[in-house]
C-alpha cells in the first residue's frame, strides 16, 4: 500500500495561498468542467437545524487530474457562543487509478475558503467591468474578506464599501479588507447605496430573504452571489435575476437547487439553461460585452474546485506534512 501523507491547516497556509496562481487554478478547473467528461455528482447536503448546522459533502472526477477530491464542509453557526469556530472539514486526496488515498488534508475549511474566494476572482476576470473604482460586499465573514482580497488581485479597486447586520463586526471587516489590498474601506449602514455606489458587489451572507432587489440594479453593476449554497438560502430577488443582461451560472444543475436560480424558477422566470462560467472560460458562451450591462454570477461551489486546489496542492507538497505507511 502506498504512504498517505497527512497535512495540517497551518502546513497548508505554507504551501499554498490566496494568490494569482490559485486563482488560475480554479479557473482551469472550470474550464474542464466546460469539456466534458468530468464526473461531478450532486452536492450531498445536510442541515442539521437544531445544532443550527449544515454539512455538504462535494467531489469530482476531473479527465487528465491525478487525483480526485473528497471534501467535507461542516457549518455549526453557534459554535462560536462556545468559543469554537463555526467552519471546519476536511479534503482526502485520493488516486485517480486506483482509488487509493493519496493525502489527507486537515484544512479546518481553509482550501475551501480560498478555493471560493478564487472563484470569485475568475468571475470577476470574465464578468467585472475593466475600470473598477468602487467594490461593495455584503457580509462581515470570512469570506467577505477573502472575496474582496481576491477581486483586488484581477481588479484593484480604490474603495470598499462594507454592508452587516452588525456594525462592530462590519467596522472590524473593513478594517481587515483596508490593511489587505490598500483601498480605502468604509461601513454602509443600509445596502441601496452600497449597491448604487458600487461597480461590482459580493453577497457573502446566509441571507434567507433577498437582499439586494430590481430597483437596485444599475448600468455597468456586476455582482457575485456566493452566499446561496443551501436550499431556502437567497440573496438576489428572483427579479433582479431576470432584469440583469446576463446571467451566469457555476452549474446549473447546482444552482437550480441551492442557488438563486431555484428562487428565480420558484417565482416563475428564468426558466431557460443560463451559460455556466465554464462555457464563458472556454468561449463558448459570451462574458460581459459591453460596459453598461448588469451582470451576475451565482457561485454555490463546485466538486471541481476542489478537485482543482487539493491537486494543486499535491503537487507543491515537496517534504511537507507527516508520511504514514496505510
């Protein structure tokens, strides 16, 4: 049997990080999925509502990748009442060939968070307006920051605009994304100006009820729902969806269950395949053709990309992490 290598999250942060290469990479995983013969089966999701927590279950088989990926991402959102963080999981990294497993990968939810966050920027350099003055995002997480440090590396903005129901947490995010990417960054108390002011908006949340609506929609606006990646979640309103020139999906078989496609459908428009991001990497369906267009990506996270990153990371390994003989 071949050894496992087994690595924790503080040897990941070593050996890979947020950065253009990354961002290539989830790209490129995207762009497979656009080619066919990728093997990607639906998200295996569960809530856990009296914990007030939720697991997702994500895998690929991408042609031509080594490996293929297992991840597993829990979210338990009271746990920091009792001092624990609310994300963890892990990746196994297993043979292509042989089914066998290659590595573990302890991340406590760090890949994903930066394979989301490149997501992200691949959105943003197919999607986002040219010249970027101004970014807003609606969140005070994690990902909030990450997203942000991430459109900042494909389009460097001058100022941030930061939306959350909490305005300590929302002042300390600004803060962060400020000492991040060396733009301005301020706290909006209310989301129509944000949207207004903004070239390009991130929605981060777990919102349930729509946040950013129609009327808000405006010339030359991209936005990056990534928040809406369980049933019943939904930051867009069904009709901003239907009014914005286009439309992008990560998947749409995905997205018509746990994105804002299915809240859009449930109202009775969109009711046609949208392109996938994949397609409009690989040229075969048209990104944002001209500066005035309103423009939305919807990203609930794909077995792909974390496929994409838990290879990119074995190849990097080098000596790092603990070798055991299974």
């Amino acid at each position: 049997m071949p050894d496992i290598r087994i690595l924790t999250e503080a040897q990941l942060r070593d050996v890979v990080a947020l950065d253009r290469e990354t961002v290539d990479v989830i790209e490129n995983g995207f762009r497979a999925l656009a080619g066919g013969g990728v093997v990607m089966p639906p998200v295996l999701s569960m809530a856990i509502e009296e914990a007030h927590g939720e697991v997702d279950v994500k895998t690929a088989y991408v042609p031509g990748f080594d490996g293929f990926a297992l991840k597993v991402s829990p979210g338990f959102f009271d746990n920091p009442k009792i001092g624990l963080p609310s994300l963890n999981g892990l990746m196994i990294l297993l043979s292509a060939t042989t089914g066998l497993v290659q590595a573990v990968f302890l991340d406590n939810g760090y890949l994903t968070d930066i394979r989301t966050a490149a997501a992200g920027a691949v959105a943003a350099r197919h999607l986002a307006p040219e010249d970027l003055a101004v970014a807003g995002v609606l969140g005070t997480g994690v990902q909030a920051r990450l997203q942000m440090q991430a459109l900042h590396l494909e389009r460097p903005f001058d100022r941030c605009l930061v939306w959350g129901r909490d305005p300590q947490r929302a002042a300390a995010c600004a803060a962060d994304i400020a000492a991040a990417t060396g733009a301005s960054a301020e706290v909006m108390t209310e989301i129509a100006p944000l949207v207004k002011q903004s070239q390009l908006v991130v929605t981060t949340t777990p919102a349930t009820e729509p946040l950013i609506t129609a009327d808000m929609l405006h010339g030359g606006l991209h936005i990056t729902a990534m928040g809406s990646d369980q049933g019943g979640k939904t930051e867009i309103a069904p009709e901003a969806l239907a009014a914005a020139d286009l439309y992008v999906c990560d998947r749409v078989s995905q997205c018509a269950l746990m994105g804002e496609l299915r809240g859009a459908r449930a109202a009775g428009l969109m009711a046609g395949d949208p392109p996938e991001l994949g397609a409009v990497i690989a040229g075969q369906a048209p990104g944002r053709s001209d500066p005035r267009q309103v423009t939305i990506c919807d990203l609930t996270g794909t077995g792909v990309q974390d496929t994409a990153i838990a290879s990119h990371v074995a190849a990097r390994l080098g000596e790092a992490g603990t070798v055991i003989h299974a």
